[in-house]
C-alpha cells in the first residue's frame, strides 16, 4: 500500500490578507526575506502544493513546508521572524525597518547615497546605531560594484562549450587559455620606495613618471598550470599571430590544441585564419561577450597584476618586461592549475536567477 504521508492542510486568504501579502511580495529590496514568505502564502492559497510552490517561488520544499505551517498558526503575523534571546533592544522594530529602508529605497536630497551621518540626522539616531544596523543588514551605501550581463544570442552554447573544456577534457589534446593584458604600464615612483619595518607598512609615493607600455600574450595550460608567454610592444592581430608561433613551438606536436579565446576582433582576423588553417589540429573556442571570467588565464593575470606589477617601481618598459619574464618562469617552477569546479547548468541558473532578480528590482515602484 503506498504511503500518502501527512495530509497538508489548505490555505483560504481573505481579500484584506491577499492585498496584504501582495504589498509584502513586492518589497524585494527593503525585506526580501518577507517578500519570499508573502510570495509563498500567495502561491499555497491558489491551492498550489508545497512542491508546486517551491519550484515558482525558487526555494526548498522545506521552507515552503515551514511557512504554511506558521502562516496557519498565526497568519500574516506568523510571517515575521521570532524574537532572539538576550537584553531588549532599546531601538524598536519600527525603527530599524525605516533606516533600512530608507537606505535601499531612498536617497538624502541633491546627494547619491546616505552616509551614517545624514541618516542618524534623518531619523533621529546616534551613527553608531545607524551603523550597527547597516552592519546588520549588510548594507553599504558607500559602496559600488558593476555589473553586466552578457548580450551573446550564443550565451548558453558557449559556456556548455567551454565549461565541457574544464570540466571534460578531450582526449589527445591540450587546452589553453589565451589572452593578452594590454597597456601594463612601467610606472617610476616619484622618489625612493620605504621598504616594510616592524610596525610601519612598505611606504610609496601616490605620483609617478610613465616610462611606456608593453603588452603580455599568454597562454596558460588549463591541466598543469604552466604559462607561455611573451611581450610585445602593441596588440595587433600580426602580434597574436606572431604569439602563436611561440605556442606552436612549445606545445607538443602529436596533440590536438584547444584554445579558449574571448571576442576581441583581433583573434578573428584574416592573418589569424590563414594560420589556423595550415594547422588544422588547432580549434578555438570563443568566451561569451562580456563572460571573460570564463577564461581562466584572466585569473592569472591577476596574480600576476597582484605579485609583479601593481606595487613595483620601473624605469623603463624593458625592465618591467624583464620583471614580467621572471615571474613566469617562477611560476613554472611551481605551476598550480586553476580548478574548475562549478557545472555549466548551475552557471547557467545562477544567470538566470539573478537576471530575474534585477529585473523584479527594476520593476519595483519607487515608493514602495
């Protein structure tokens, strides 16, 4: 006989509690959290199933288990979260909620975002309690970070392509990550560098004297680590072509090569396919556009920006390149393969969830 486990009970929202949870969904920035549990009761008094519900909403069974369960005890107020244990707070739920929402949904007037000081003023706190909420909640005002979303119409055949690259190797076949980092500048600090003493940090002057440039073409084996690379004055498509020379001549000859490459126009010109078609065992595979995190030789570029570049002091182009040289073989002495370790469907979801989410931000009114 099959089990039907316990029976759930169903839920009927009256019109003033369905207008209530469809203000609550809406709040995605002030009180996401709320807004999902609002969104679930909305979705159970359909008389939706708790798996049915879980997959709209994006959330475990579980959780939409737990909400039903407290809604049904306490409705609307059964949304909220429990009281935590220890001394009372001597600032109010009320409170706390308009500074963070003021924070997310708000700016002071002629500024672009709250300071601790303009929003203790606003609503009457002292900026250490402002603080400690925004601690709380994680907001940062001060702070911002870009973002963009990839517009390639090729966008999932591409990641499936490149993360199938990592992930699952061809046989017989070597894979490289292949870019250049144009514009490394040799940049001569104004007056002597300090070196580190206890107690006092490596001391630099903030000005400097521009020596040129030069540009790095690297390739890094995706399976042991190590780095081809070679700098050239410019990053024309004759250099890349001229780089490849220098893949060709350290690879070995019996194996296929795989080059993952971003979209960069000078990749794809005439001189770069007449190339690859006197050799045919090569095969390029193109990142997403806007995707060079894709590409894992970006990820030693940084390393190599961080341990090389980003703190020395150079007198001419041939010394930072000469610096640049160095680092490389160190790191061949030494090569630790970058693992990848995320599955292209879950990349793919995560794009999806957060494109979801900025367009819902999008689309939320202002005045909510």
């Amino acid at each position: 006989m099959a089990r039907t486990g316990r029976p759930t009970v169903a839920i009927t929202l009256t019109t003033e509690e369905i207008e209530v949870l469809n203000r609550l969904s809406r709040r995605v920035r002030s009180n996401h959290s709320l807004a999902i549990r609002a969104r679930i009761v909305l979705r159970l008094g359909e008389g939706k199933n708790n798996k049915e519900v879980a997959r709209l909403v994006g959330v475990c069974e579980h959780t939409v288990s737990l909400w039903r369960s407290r809604f049904i005890e306490r409705r609307i107020e059964g949304l909220s979260d429990e009281p935590r244990p220890g001394a009372p707070r001597k600032i109010g739920d009320d409170a706390v909620e308009e500074v963070v929402r003021l924070a997310l949904e708000s700016k002071p007037e002629g500024e672009t975002h709250w300071s601790t000081r303009s929003m203790a003023k606003k609503v009457g706190m002292t900026q250490t309690a402002v603080s400690r909420i925004w601690r709380a909640f994680g907001l940062q005002p001060h702070r911002t970070k870009g973002f963009i979303f990839s517009n390639d119409p090729q966008l999932v055949e591409k990641v499936r392509d490149i993360v199938g690259l990592y992930m699952s190797p061809p046989t017989n076949a070597l894979v490289l990550c292949v870019d250049e980092k144009s514009q490394i500048q040799a940049l001569q600090r104004s007056q002597p560098v300090i070196p580190m003493q206890i107690g006092q940090a490596e001391l630099q002057t903030h000005d400097y004297a521009r020596h040129g440039t030069t540009t790095l073409f690297a390739a890094l084996n995706h399976a042991t680590g190590n780095v081809i690379g070679k700098c050239y004055p410019r990053h024309r498509s004759s250099e890349f072509v001229k780089f490849l020379d220098v893949v060709e001549a350290n690879v070995p000859k019996d194996l296929d090569i795989h080059l993952v490459l971003d979209n960069y126009a000078t990749h794809k010109t005439d001189a770069v396919k007449k190339w690859l078609l006197k050799r045919p065992r090569y095969h390029l595979h193109f990142t997403p556009t806007h995707a060079s995190w894709l590409n894992l030789v970006e990820r030693w570029f940084a390393l190599l920006t961080q341990k090389a570049v980003k703190r020395a002091s150079h007198t001419s182009v041939s010394k930072l390149e000469g610096d640049i040289r160095s680092f490389i073989e160190a790191h061949n002495t030494d090569p630790k393969p970058f693992k990848w370790h995320k599955p292209a469907d879950e990349i793919l979801a995560s794009i999806a969830r957060f494109a979801t989410r900025t367009l819902e931000l999008a689309e939320t009114p202002s005045d909510l």
